[in-house]
C-alpha cells in the first residue's frame, strides 16, 4: 500500500478514510478508464488543490472582495482569469463557478426569466440535463424545448446533429437561451452554424464544451470563440483540471456573467480550486498539451476503426474527438451488462443511451468510451487495436456469462497499465 507514505497525516488520524482513498489510487491505476469525461491530473494539480489556499474566503472578484487578506487569493484568481483568457481567446472569464452544471444555472440567471422559453439538445439524444430537460431544475423552472440527431444509417447523416430542426425549432420558439454542446457527441460541433441561428432568432448562444475544452485549448477541435455569446465549461474532462468551471465571453456580457456567479448563485469561491485551474491551463498552453490534445483525437479514430472492424455498431458512424458511442443492439448485450462486465474486465466505461433508443435511460443499449485518460497514460494508436480486441472480447463473454474470460482480460489489462503509470498516481 502506498498511502501510509502518500498521505501520512491523513493515514494516522483516519486509517479508514486514507484506505478508501489507497484503494481507489490502486483502482485508478490498475484500469483501462475509457469514461470520456474522465481524466488524470498532474502531480501539481493535485498539489495546487490540496493546498491551505482553501481556508480562505473571499466573497467577490479580485480587488472587491467582502473580506479582508486577500493579498494573495486575488493574485491567485488574476493568474487564473488571465491564462483562460489567453488560452481561448476571449474578453473574460468567470473562474468560480463549483462545477459544470452550476456554471450552466448562472447563465440561465444571466440571461432569462423563470418561465422563459430555453433551447437544448435533448439528454437522450447527447445533451446534458442543465440544458433544459425536465427532471434539472433547469427544465423545470424554464420551458425547455428540445432538438436531436438525424435518425437513420451513418452514412446517410444519422447521428449528427439535425441543423433544419434546431433552425425550425429555434424560429418557432424563439427561446431566450439556446446551448449547444453535449455529453455524448462523437462529432463535431459546427458552432458557425448554432451563430447564425442564434442571431437568427434572437437568442443568447452558449457552447457548453465541458467534454472538449481540451481540445479546442489544444487546436484539436475548433474553437466556439467568435461564433457563440458564452463559452460554458468544466475544467476537469479532456482539460485536465481540478473539479469545477468557468464562464467566459466578450466584455459586454461580463457583468451579466460575474453578477450571476456572485452574487446571484454562489458564496465564496474555492480558491484552492482556482488555483489548481490556473496550474491547469498554464499545462494546457504548453506545446505538450497541443500533442496531448492530437493523440487523444488521433487514439478515438484508431479506436473507432478497430471496433468498427469487430462488427461494433458506431453513432454517426465513428468519431472526430475523444468520444465513441456504441450502439450494443447487433451484439445483442445490453448497454448495463456490457459496462458492469467490462468493469469486471477493468475496462472502465458507462451505459449510455444511444438516440432513439428503445430501451429506458436506466437500461440502455449502448456504451459510451472515450480516450483522454488512457491517452494521458502515453497509451498511442498503436494500442488501439488490443483495447478493441479486449472490449469486444468482453462484451462477447458478458452475453454468454463467461467470468473466465473477463477474469483474464482484467489480468491483461492490468499488466498494460502496469507499464504505463498515471499521472498524478503513487507508482
Ligand atoms: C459534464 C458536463 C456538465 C456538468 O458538469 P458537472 O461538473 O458534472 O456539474 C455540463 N455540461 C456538459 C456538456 C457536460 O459534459
């Protein structure tokens, strides 16, 4: 065990707690973690997020704050603001909303009134809740309306975004807000398009980008900057930071934004969060980060076409980011029996609905994969074809109950990772 030296302190005053966080050190490194809105942060993020920063509180922006001894905090929450801005190419940014969905809530307060009609892609189509559907709080406190994907075979446009339908929609309904953005979109996102609608029917547009603010920080997906009012995103998917968010936008949204952050929503922010943001984007400006960003694109597409080989079926037919959606119906495996053998297999992934699922949300017929924590591993293209082989050698032995072979396939998967530390992990 590694925790007794990682974390003395915390091992002799509370054994049990420092075991729990030992044994999900040995989890975290022992398997193939494919959930595409995970990661591994750096030593230093880590370091920045356990700092004694977090005994401060520091009610307001920097240089009008509600509380005394912000000497170093403002510093801290400058740096941060200053490399987003730098990195995605905006007026301003807002550093300290808690978390994505939070982020997501102080723009509807920004912009609209309860009751307002709001536009999103809809959950089982690839959206995400706060964008709208009805069991968030943000379809229920505002009148969410709903677009998708095209129906049909990939190679006709299934699977992709139906931009005839956002633009009907949008001009019908005239909505407030509009996001585009998703949790389950393996292409991708057109944001000159989502403009031109916006500006269309007069609606503020957000590009919610949590899953991909890596790669648009790292040139691998195009940049929503320009096109959209407010860019919305987590900081701890494919960008590689500590749990949280950030608002940014041009300048005349700013006060709007700050205002709806705090005070409309939240108290004193996480400044050791802040901190951790701000080691994070200063490693996203690093050329490493536009190599990280490239492969993790550069392992889904191989991944992609070495599934696809086995006869997997792909929505929209495979990828153009770190997202792989499989739709399990051919295989004849549910979404939940694949993932929980696959989890038995220590191939680490999520059921997940696929558009136009048949199956309820808690019982769906995909999978959803992703490579931006095996790519922080140094896993390459390369390796690709052998994570194939092990999912689809899984999935096989998960519709026959064969624990044999996810037995062997976890002792496989083990030994690769083995020679690949994580981040972040005690070796
Ligand atoms: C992850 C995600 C969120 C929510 O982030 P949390 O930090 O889990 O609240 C919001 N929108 C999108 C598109 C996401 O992928």
């Amino acid at each position: 065990m590694t925790t007794p030296q990682q974390h003395p302190a915390l091992a002799a005053a509370d054994p049990e707690l420092a075991g729990l966080v030992g044994a999900e050190e040995r989890l975290q490194a022992d398997t193939l973690r494919l959930i595409p809105s995970e990661n591994y942060v750096s030593a230093a993020v880590l370091e920045a997020s356990g700092t004694v920063l977090q005994n401060k509180y520091s009610e307001g922006y920097p240089g009008r704050r509600y509380y005394e001894g912000q000497q170093n905090i403002d510093q801290v929450e400058t740096l941060a603001v200053e490399r987003a801005k730098a990195l995605f190419g905006v007026d301003h940014a807002n550093v300290q909303p808690y978390s994505g969905s939070p982020a997501n809530l102080a723009v509807y307060l920004a912009f609209a009134q309860p009751g307002d009609t709001v536009m999103g892609m809809a959950l089982p189509m690839g959206g995400h809740l706060t964008h709208g559907w009805g069991v968030s709080a943000t379809g229920s406190w505002f009148r969410g309306v709903q677009y998708g994907v095209r129906r049909g075979a990939a190679s006709e446009g299934g699977g992709r975004i139906d931009f005839d339908q956002v633009r009907d929609l949008a001009l019908k309904e005239r909505p407030k807000v509009i996001f585009c953005g998703g949790t389950a979109l393996p292409r991708t996102i057109d944001f000159a398009a989502f403009g031109e609608i916006a500006r269309e029917s007069g609606a503020v547009l957000v590009a919610d980008v949590a899953h991909i603010a890596g790669l648009i920080a790292g040139g691998a997906h195009p940049s929503p900057a320009g096109h959209v009012d407010v860019i919305s995103t987590t900081t701890h998917k494919t960008l590689r930071g500590p749990r949280g968010a950030m608002l940014m936008s041009r300048e005349e949204h700013a006060k709007a934004l700050d205002k709806a952050v705090f005070p409309g929503l939240q108290g004193g922010p996480h400044n050791q969060t802040t901190a951790a943001i701000a080691v994070a984007l200063r490693e996203a400006s690093q050329p490493s980060f536009r190599d990280y960003a490239h492969a993790v694109v550069a392992n889904a597409k191989a991944l992609a076409e070495a599934l696809l080989a086995r006869g997997f079926d792909l929505v929209s037919g495979g990828t153009d980011n770190h997202l792989i959606l499989i739709d399990l119906t051919p295989k004849q495996v549910p979404g939940k029996i694949a993932a929980k053998a696959l989890d038995r297999a220590g191939i680490v992934v999520n059921y997940n609905t696929v558009p136009y699922d048949p199956r309820k949300p808690f019982d769906p017929s995909g999978i959803r994969i992703g490579t931006p924590s095996l790519t922080s591993r140094g896993l390459t293209t390369d390796h690709m074809d052998q994570v194939a082989e092990w999912i689809d050698r899984a999935v096989t032995a998960a519709g026959k109950g064969d624990e044999e072979t996810l037995r062997t396939v976890r002792a496989e998967v083990a030994g690769l990772m083995a020679a690949h530390p994580a981040p972040g992990l005690p070796v």
